[in-house]
C-alpha cells in the first residue's frame, strides 16, 4: 500500500483550501487502496528559501527543511490543493516545493485547483514544476469553481459530480505513485 500526501498549498489567513483539502481527505479516506494524510504547509513554518546550498545537492542545514524533508520523502504520491493567485500557485506552495529537490523524485502527483476559473492555470504551472522534479503527474484533476463550488466565494458546496473528479483522480494518483514505486526502489528491469 502507497502512502499519499494531501498537501494543502495555501498558508493565508481565511483560506479556502484546508475545507478543500479536508473534504478530498475525507473521500480519499474511504479508499482501501492508499493511506492519504493532511500535510498543511502552516505546520512547517518555511521561511523564504533559506539553504545555503542548492536543493539539489541534498545538503540541508537548516532543521525546518530537514523537518520538511522528512515529511515529503515519506511518501509515494501526493496531491497539491492549491488557490490561483494571479494565474499561478501560491507563493508559499512554490518556496515548500522549492525547498526539496530529490525527495520528490519518480513519484506521481494529483492536483486540485480552485479559483474563478477552477485554479486550472495554478494547475498548470504546478504540472511544469513537477516536470522538472520527475514527478508523473496524472491527467485527471480537479477544479473547484468559486463562483459555482462555494458559497459566498468562502464555505466549500462542491457540485455532485466534483466526488467523481476526486475519485478519477485518485485512481490514477494511486496507479501511479504505485507502478513508480518499483523505480524508487530500484527494482525497475534494466535496459537492454
């Protein structure tokens, strides 16, 4: 059984992506498949990027990233709730991503947006970011429209058939951080 991180990528007072993430969690939670858990970027107290080295060396110095480090490389698969701020993520999700480079490594990734137009250029850039991380991140996602999945724009009343966008997504999210898992452990056959 993999392990999923539900990353809650917003740390704003007011916030509408802990409802969010909590209610993905609360529907992953009745998969067998997967053991999901809420990892909320206010837990970490990140501060700008701070190391003195790159991420990509694997050296970390500082106790709040080997902290964050922990936390992310335990896990095989992970999906990003994320708000659209001016047609892109959080700044905060984007520093805790920036934060880590190998820990994110052959693993897969799910993403749920909410915004005006359902967070989907906030997906998007996110999806460019994963990329270069070798993340596999799946085709199905969700995206949670302000004007028509809440109400007052702040308390989440997602449509019926947004359950079945979270499902979708989680299937592949799951199928995926698992057929990755051989390559992290290096079992993956060898070329001829």
């Amino acid at each position: 059984m993999i392990n999923v991180a539900i990353i809650i990528g917003s740390t704003r007072p007011g916030r509408n992506g802990e409802a969010v993430a909590r209610w993905v969690h609360d529907l992953a939670a009745t998969r067998d498949d997967a053991q999901f858990e809420l990892v909320d970027l206010k837990d970490f107290g990140l501060p700008h990027l701070d190391e003195a080295m790159p991420p990509a060396m694997g050296h970390y110095d500082l106790p709040h990233t080997r902290k964050w480090a922990d936390k992310i490389s335990s896990f095989d698969a992970y999906v990003f709730v994320t708000p659209e701020y001016n047609h892109s993520t959080s700044g905060a999700l984007k520093n805790a991503i920036d934060f880590l480079y190998a820990e994110w490594h052959n693993k897969a990734a799910g993403f749920v947006g909410y915004g005006s137009l359902g967070g989907a250029r906030a997906v998007e850039h996110l999806r460019l970011i994963m990329g270069e991380l070798k993340v596999a991140g799946v085709s199905s996602q969700v995206a949670l429209s302000l004007a028509t999945d809440f109400e007052n724009f702040s308390v989440l009343k997602p449509a019926a058939h947004q359950e079945r966008a979270v499902s979708a997504m989680l299937d592949e999210v799951v199928a995926w951080g698992g057929a990755l898992k051989a390559l992290r452990d290096g079992t993956t056959p060898a070329r001829p």
